[in-house]
C-alpha cells in the first residue's frame, strides 16, 4: 500500500527546531496511533492507551510536537521508586532531529520528580540506534527477555539506569538536554 504524503505535514527544516512537550491527551491518540502503526510490528490499540493515560496516579504520558503536528510520544510507568519506560516512538519522517532524546529527558525528569531512583526499559536486541540513546542516558544492559516481541521472534534487552535521584545524575541530564539543538517547550501547567 502507497500513502500519499500530507502537503500539510510540517517537515523537519533547521536544527533549530521549536518543540513543545505535553501531557498526552485524547485530542492527540490519531496522531499517535498513526505512529505507532508505522513504528511497531505490533501497535498498541487505542483502548490500551486510554486505559494507560486513566492511571495518572502511576503513568505519564507525553507528545511532542511541531506545529502542531504530533511527531512522538512516550510513556512512563512508576512503580514504588522505579520508572519503567512503556513506550517511546518518533515519527519516522522526523528520525536523527533529536525527538526521542527530548522525550527521554522528560519522562526521566518526570519519573525523579515522583521519587524515582532507577529507571529500565526493555529494547529490540537489533535496534542498536536506540541503544545509543538509552546509553547516553546512563541505562546499561542487564539481561535479556526471550522472545519479548513476539511478533518477531526477537530478544528484548533490558536495560536500567541506577541511582537516577542523585545529583550525578540530574547534571547528566542537564548536559543531554544543553546539547540539543533547538529549544524544547515542556507544558508543566498540565502534568499527568
């Protein structure tokens, strides 16, 4: 199946590109499950995302935007002091302009700031871009899920980053988000 190109769809331009981070909201989930069925074997259905943003006491989740236009999403989980990232995905047209990396930074800043002191992920064994990313992001390998996506047959490697709380750590983010090209908006008056 061909999908004609929206002429209207913003595309990346300049490095210095203006993101605006919010709270996922219901007014955001076409967007996001457009992304999600481009980036995921297997995408998440638009009842499992309601049923995730329901539990704001536990969850949070965010969009970025350009425009306007949704180009990314993330989900964390909180669980006692540990945050789990559920989901990340940058839309594929706007892959390599730092999206992911500003997401990142806000659900880790997000998941501190409920009273985090570790965070995990789990990861394609094959997707070694994202990897680097997490990597950047203090996360290191612990062990592997076997057959995680089922879809595919492939491992998950897990992978978690300690002692988030501290303040090592807060000046690890601090430089990831300084450099960044652009600026990124972050909605604070709307938290989930």
């Amino acid at each position: 199946m061909v999908r004609a190109r929206d002429d209207r769809r913003p595309t990346p331009r300049s490095p210095e590109l203006l993101v605006h981070v919010a709270p996922m909201r219901r007014r955001h989930l076409r967007a996001v499950l457009r992304i999600e069925a481009e980036t995921h074997p297997r995408p998440w259905s638009l009842s499992l995302f309601m049923s995730e943003m329901a539990l704001r006491s536990s969850r949070a989740y965010y969009v970025a935007r350009v425009d306007g236009l949704v180009v990314g999403y993330v989900g964390l989980m909180m669980n006692g002091d540990e945050g789990h990232i559920t989901t990340i995905a940058v839309d594929p047209n706007w892959h390599r302009r730092k999206i992911g990396t500003r997401l990142l930074l806000v659900a880790a800043r997000e998941a501190i700031r409920r009273g985090g002191q570790s965070l995990t992920l789990e990861v394609r064994t094959s997707n070694t871009a994202a990897q680097e990313l997490y990597r950047a992001f203090g996360f290191r390998p612990a062990g592997v899920r076997k057959n995680y996506y089922a879809e595919t047959n492939e491992d998950a490697l897990i992978m978690w980053a300690e002692d988030v709380n501290e303040a090592a750590y807060g000046r690890r983010l601090d430089d990831i988000g300084g450099s960044i090209p652009g600026e990124t908006v972050v909605d604070e008056s709307s938290r989930p």
